[in-house]
C-alpha cells in the first residue's frame, strides 16, 4: 500500500500506475454527478450534443453537497452509493473519463470498463461529508441547475482522502477484501 498526492490532471498517467489499497490525497478540479445528472449525460451523448464537461481524463465524484453555509465554498459533501451509476459508467469510461470517486462494490460491467480504459475507482469516507467539505476549495454548478443538490457542479479539492477500491488491472477491494477475511476465519 502506497501513499500519493495527486492533482486531478494527473490521474489519467497516474491511473494505470494505482493499486487497490493504496491512499490518494487528490487536488484538482473535478465534477460532480449523481443519477439525476447522469441520465441527463446520457441524454446529451445519445443526441450528439456538448457534455457540461469535458470527459478525457475528467473525475467524477458521486456526490449531492448540501448548500454550503455563509464560511465554507460548500457544506456536506460525502460520496454517494456509485452502484447507481453503474448503467452510465462503462460508456463514460469508454468516452474518456479516467476516475470515478464514491463508495461501495461496482458491477462486473463497470470493472471491465475500468480495465479496458486504464481507469480507476476511488473510495471517499461514506458518513464523514462535513468533514469531506474541508478538503473542498470551491464549488460552481455547471449543469442541469433544476436538479438542486444532485446538480452537476465543479469542485476544486485540496488533499482529499481517497482509497484505490478498483484499479487499471481490475484488482477489487470488495472482492478482495472479503477473499481476505474469509481465508482467515
């Protein structure tokens, strides 16, 4: 397990690079996106028209932050159930996108997408969203305003704490993780 600090530019050189396990303190610009904007993402591909954001190398965080309070760029901001979005991602990953931020398992189609694209799923601290807020610098909505929370919004993060849960070679901390548990019971 390796420890690395990332700017969000980085990540597709640095995907391949990732192993599952290891911490990634990650800076950078990246987007958020819950089901809601998802299946208007998906709209907008279907109909060749402009994405809200550009895909190639982009990070998703599947995140719906609460509105932020009169001190902070953005109030609670924990990740989101990402097997929600597992109907859009292995197209989005397909398009470009590099990183996808949330918590828990994925299905075997986005895991192969993964692999396919020398991508990487990243684990935030499901629960911990006022403290996720800290490592958060700015936040703009830049779609799909209508939504509210589950908006698509640009956030800048300063050393946010992630975990590698899938990486290029399609190694799943799930899978894994509960390997590992059940040979030493």
């Amino acid at each position: 397990m390796a420890t690395y600090h990332l700017d969000a530019a980085q990540l597709k050189e640095a995907a391949p690079t990732l192993k599952t396990f290891d911490r990634v303190y990650l800076s950078g610009t990246v987007y958020t996106a819950r089901d809601a904007a998802h299946k208007r993402i998906a709209a907008l591909i279907r109909e060749g028209k402009e994405l809200p954001f550009p895909l190639e190398g982009a990070a998703i965080y599947y995140a719906g932050p609460t509105p932020s309070p009169e001190h902070l760029p953005i109030g609670s901001c924990g990740p989101t159930t990402s097997g929600r979005m597992d109907v859009y991602a292995p197209q989005l990953l397909d398009l470009g996108l590099t990183a996808m931020i949330g918590k828990g398992e994925r299905k075997p189609p986005v895991v192969e997408a993964i692999v396919r694209n020398k991508g990487v799923y990243f684990c935030a601290v499901g629960g911990a969203g006022a403290l996720a807020c800290k490592s958060i610098t700015s936040c703009e909505v830049i779609a799909f305003e209508d939504l509210g929370c589950e908006s698509v919004k640009r956030l800048t993060l300063r050393e946010f704490p992630l975990i590698v849960a899938i990486d290029s070679e399609g190694t799943d901390i799930f899978r894994s993780g509960r390997e590992e548990y059940l040979k030493q019971k």
